[in-house]
C-alpha cells in the first residue's frame, strides 16, 4: 500500500473500564492524555480522549488536523476481560449434539460456574438418532424452547469427527425455519465456523465466550470506526488483539478481543526489556477493574497455545495474562470481619466516591486520597478535582466502622488487603528470583509499587515514563497480521490445504491493503488429537512502530525536591519529601521515603527503596543499589 506523505503519527487507544488512554505518537515526540470511559457510549471516550490528544499537541481543539496526519489508529480494549470477571452480557443458549452434553463443558467448578453464570438452564441436547433423520422438528422445537427461555444470541456445538458436517446441516435447517431477515430473529453461531479444534469442549467454550463478548463488541466498534470516518480519518480503525497483532475491525473476531488491553502492556514491556536488557521482567499493570500480570523471558512473552480464559482452556493462542478483579475503583468492603477487595468495580461511572460524580462505595483511590498520597488538586493532572469529605465518608460507612477502627487504622488495613491480593497475583504467576524486575504501570500500578514487589519478594521495580498509558504505548509495537488453521488428515493433502490457507491470507491483506507479496508469511503443522494434524498459515504485513530510547546513567545527582506531603506511611503521618519527575534531570536520585509524582501517576518510595531516573524519565526502584539494569 502507498504511503501517503504527511500521515507520520500512529494514535494508540486503550479503553479501560474506567479511564481511557490515548498516545499518540509523531516521531520522537510522544503526546498521552487521559479521559474517563464513558460505559453508555464507549466511543464518546475514545472521540474525548482524541479531541484532548489534539488540544496537547496544538494547543486547541483540532481533531481535524490530527486525523488529517495520522496513519494509523490501533485500539486495543478491557471491555471483554471486565465483562467476564463482572459478568455482563447477553442471554446465551446452548445447543449441543454429535454425543456432546452439558456436563463435558461443566468439567470443574470454575467452568460450571461460568456455564451457570452465562447459560444458566437455557441448555438442549439433540439426540444422535434424531439428527441422522431427515426431520428436523427436534432441532426447531430446541431453539424454540431456548428462546422461549430467553436466549438472545444461541451458541451450536457438536462433538465427535461429522461435528462440521452436522453443524453445517443444522444451520441450513434452521435458516429454513428461521430466516434471518425476519424481526426478533435469534442469531445462531456454529463452533465449527469459529475454529477447527478437535476438542470438542474446549471448542464450545471457545464458541460460547466469542458469543457472549460479541455484541458489545459489534456495537461499540462499528460505530467507532463510522465516527472516525465521519471526522475524515484517512485510514480504517485497527483493532489490537489478544495474538499481538491488529487488523480491521470487520476482520476481528470478539473472543480475539478478551485480553487485548493487557496484551499491550505485555508488549510494551517486551521492548522494555530487549531496550534494557532485562532478561526476566513481571508485569503488574493495575487500572480501575483490574491488575493484569504477565512475564517477558528470554525476550518472549510467554504464552499458552491453548489460553485460558477465565481459567478455562479455549481454542486460541492467548498471552499468558492474569488477571484478577482488584484495581483503583475496585469496591472495598468488610465480610465476615475481614476486608474484601473487589471484584466487584464501581468504573467510571459513578466511580470511586472521591470522584463527586454518586459513587459512595469505598475503593482504594480514597483510601489513598485520605492517606494524603494523592493530591485532591493535581490529580488527573488537574482536570479531575476529588472531593476528600466523600471518600471519609465511605471508607467510614463502609470499612472502619463495620471493623471498630479509626480512619487511619481502616486506610492502612484497606491497603495491606490491596496489596496482598495484587502480590499473590506476582507470587502466583512466577516465582521471584535475582533476575526478575517488576514492571509497574497503569494508572494506579506505580502508587504502592515498593510495598507490592517487597511482598511478591523483588527488589526491582521499573516504571516507564509513560506507565500511565503504557498499555496504549504498547500497541504501537504491533503489526497486522491474520492466522488461519484447518485439519488435514493424511500428508497427501497439505499441500491442498496450503493453497486453500494461502488464497484465504492473500483476500484478509488486501482488504488490509497489502498484497500478499508484502508481507511476511509462516507456516506450521500440530499433532493434536483427531483429525491428526492442523496446518497453520500466519500472514504479517509489517506498519510503523513506536520506538524506545533512553539508558540509565552512571554519573548521578540528587533529585530535586518540589515541596514536601504528608502521607501515611508505616501506619503514621509523615511529612515526605515530593519529587516531581519533569522536574528531574537525567542521573536523578534519592531514597525513600518519599513521594514521587507527575501528571498522570503518584508512587510511594518506602523506607529501604531509592529511585533513579534517566533521562527518557524511566524511573528505576531498587533495594539493591549496587544492581543496575
């Protein structure tokens, strides 16, 4: 595809359950703002947080202008991570045959919960006898009665090696006893159209999450992607998936979007590594809903083949992500005379109480707001004021009262809950040892960085300097690429296949705007199951990227101080020292504690920690001062 001059900047876009991130990138230059997510009308925030992009870079509102100069727009999501930890979405129905039953998907308490959660009795099973006769009443009375049920959107799964050719014969019946065009028609989606995997359990499940992550996603990024148009962007929406790559949003599929957010950040943090030469680094990137953990090693983000997703084995290749439901809105509250921390979000709207806009629940961006660590007046850099009376409130109606305990002593028992659940996430998902850093990023991952790594047992924590949108940073490391898969039962016909995968590859880039010849083409065959193989074709077509510059000095200064803050700390109030980072020159150092700050983020440096910054404003935490990255 012809590159057109002028078009040099790449906007990256993370929406998250609370706020939104937007980076855009122009050459060396790197603008970042923030808005907050607007669940109603989530491309409100997106067109929000560009007309804010635009006011940084220009200096007043000219959307037109940066459309005008971009190449390319890549978002990437935490809708569908959020949707399935608080579980919001549609009525799904279930129709399984081909010897398939309920309880092949139910196989362990966290997937029969799911099931129930998002299938709940709307569930049949056609007999194998019924199908192999030309009536097809038992299938028509099955989705009459899963309607009937409240079945808005109907998942088809068979088993056994005639799954294809069975579901495909349903789907014509059905389409004859149901048109699509007719109103109030149920939409019915067929595992095997969304995947070939030979297990037929992990198969449905990933059928049944794709189903019930779709229509949001439909909703909000057609309609996204019309509005872009319509302020004259020059080039189509790209979506960033969970696979690390992107594509058009008409060639994305939901389940690809599960993950997707946190993915960025994983990728981010892998050209922080390769930049700085860490050979084990942790990610810990906290928002609003939840803490996202991933590990970089070797260079390589570690995956799984068969992903998880919400603790159950899906068809598709995922980034090896944790995450858990605790984040900055994540509502805190006393049970059984102990604290429970999420998973359970208040979001954006109305957010954590301090926000004045109705929440009354407590969270920890109050906790940390009466704890005199965040500013009421420079947070969100200035554009969001936080109402410290309301956060008193809710931490008293909802924690220190219900435990006996003063205001301070139910903020400090508040944050030790916080940053256990956050450090037995790191413990969990990779045991520390001498080489492993700690990436901390997200709007509220810097805020008690010492304490969670001091925790999780690591002594290195680095923060980039764009770790309040670094997910969105992260994006800008992807290129488009598609995967494309199907079975081949002797050898006789790879080379069939291969013609079938290719021609498939060659029609996904050129309506990518690439010609096939452009990009980079990979191929492999898995053993896996009946049939016996799968070949694999992996397309790229390579696009601009972000870049990564900057290196931790060996000369040294001491930081220079702003004013000083006094913050809870050890379970006291102390006046601490306040370090604006824009402040600092390259070598800038200084131990805790302290209070270090900009726009976007706040970090504790506890006793024990120092800080260093470079001079891309990275900061590095450590307890070891003879350990440089």
């Amino acid at each position: 595809m012809t590159e057109t001059p002028g078009r040099t900047k790449l906007i990256n876009i993370d929406n998250g359950g609370t706020l939104t991130d937007v980076c855009v990138i122009d050459g060396d230059r790197v603008y970042r703002t923030k808005t907050l997510t607007t669940p109603h009308d989530l491309s409100q925030c997106l067109f929000d947080g560009l007309v804010k992009a635009s006011r940084e870079i220009y200096g007043t509102n000219n959307l037109l202008e940066l459309m005008r100069t971009t190449h390319s727009i890549r978002y990437s999501t935490t809708q569908g991570t959020n949707a399935l930890v608080e579980r919001k979405g549609p009525r799904l129905g279930l129709l399984l045959g081909g010897g398939l039953d309920r309880a092949r998907l139910s196989r362990d308490a966290q997937a029969q919960e799911l099931l129930d959660a998002i299938v709940g009795e709307r569930c049949e099973v056609l007999q194998a006898a019924l199908m192999d006769c030309s009536d097809d009443e038992a299938a028509v009375r099955a989705v009459n009665a899963l309607s009937s049920a409240g079945a808005n959107r109907i998942v088809v799964v068979f088993g056994g090696p005639d799954r294809a050719t069975e579901e495909a014969r349903l789907k014509r019946a059905l389409l004859r006893a149901f048109p699509p065009h007719l109103l109030g028609a149920v939409p019915v989606l067929y595992s095997t159209e969304l995947d070939h995997d030979a297990d037929d359990a992990r198969r449905g499940w990933t059928a049944l999450l794709n189903a019930f992550l779709h229509p949001s996603m439909e909703r909000f990024l057609y309609r996204a992607e019309h509005k872009l148009r319509e302020h004259k962007a020059q080039n189509p929406l790209l979506i960033f998936r969970n696979d690390g790559y992107s594509a058009r949003v008409a060639r994305t599929i939901a389940v690809k979007t599960y993950s997707s957010g946190p993915r960025g950040g994983v990728e981010g943090a892998k050209a922080l590594a390769a930049h700085y030469g860490f050979t084990r680094l942790l990610t810990m990137d906290v928002g609003g809903t939840t803490t996202d953990v991933g590990v970089v090693e070797g260079g390589t983000v570690r995956s799984r083949r068969r992903g998880a997703i919400e603790g159950i084995e899906s068809s598709i290749e995922l980034c090896d992500v944790t995450s858990v439901g605790v984040g900055g809105s994540s509502i805190i509250r006393v049970e059984g005379g102990g604290i429970r921390v999420g998973p359970e979000s208040v979001g954006s709207a109305p957010g954590p109480a301090c926000f004045g806009l109705g929440g009354t629940q407590a969270t920890i961006t109050d906790g940390f707001l009466v704890a005199g660590l965040l500013d009421p007046q420079s947070y969100f850099s200035g554009s969001l004021r936080l109402d410290v009376q309301r956060a008193v409130k809710a931490i008293e109606d909802h924690v220190a009262h219900a435990m006996g305990l003063g205001l301070d002593d139910a903020v400090v028992a508040m944050e030790n809950a916080w940053v256990a659940k956050v450090a037995n996430v790191l413990r969990t998902t990779a045991a520390a040892d001498g080489t492993t850093v700690l990436a901390a990023f997200g709007g509220a991952g810097p805020l008690v960085a010492c304490a969670i790594a001091e925790q999780a047992g690591l002594s290195r924590v680095i923060i980039p300097r764009l770790a309040a949108v670094f997910s969105a940073f992260g994006i800008g490391f992807s290129d488009v690429g598609h995967e494309f898969a199907q079975p081949v039962a002797t050898p006789a016909e790879v080379a069939d296949v291969r013609r079938q995968l290719l021609a498939q590859a060659r029609r996904a880039m050129y309506a990518e705007g690439a010609e096939l010849d452009e990009c980079r083409v990979e191929e492999s065959i898995e053993q896996e199951g009946t049939p016996a193989a799968a070949l694999t074709v992996r397309v790229v077509k390579p696009v601009p990227h972000a870049r990564m510059s900057g290196r931790f000095a060996v000369e040294y200064h001491e930081a220079k101080t702003a004013d000083q803050r006094a913050v809870l700390c050890g379970g006291q109030r102390r006046r601490l020292p306040l370090y604006r980072v824009e402040d600092q020159r390259a070598g800038s150092r200084a131990s805790g504690p302290a209070v270090l700050e900009e726009a976007y983020f706040t970090c504790r440096v506890d006793p024990g920690w120092q800080f260093e910054i470079n001079d891309s404003g990275d900061i590095l935490l450590s307890r070891d001062t003879g350990t440089r990255p």
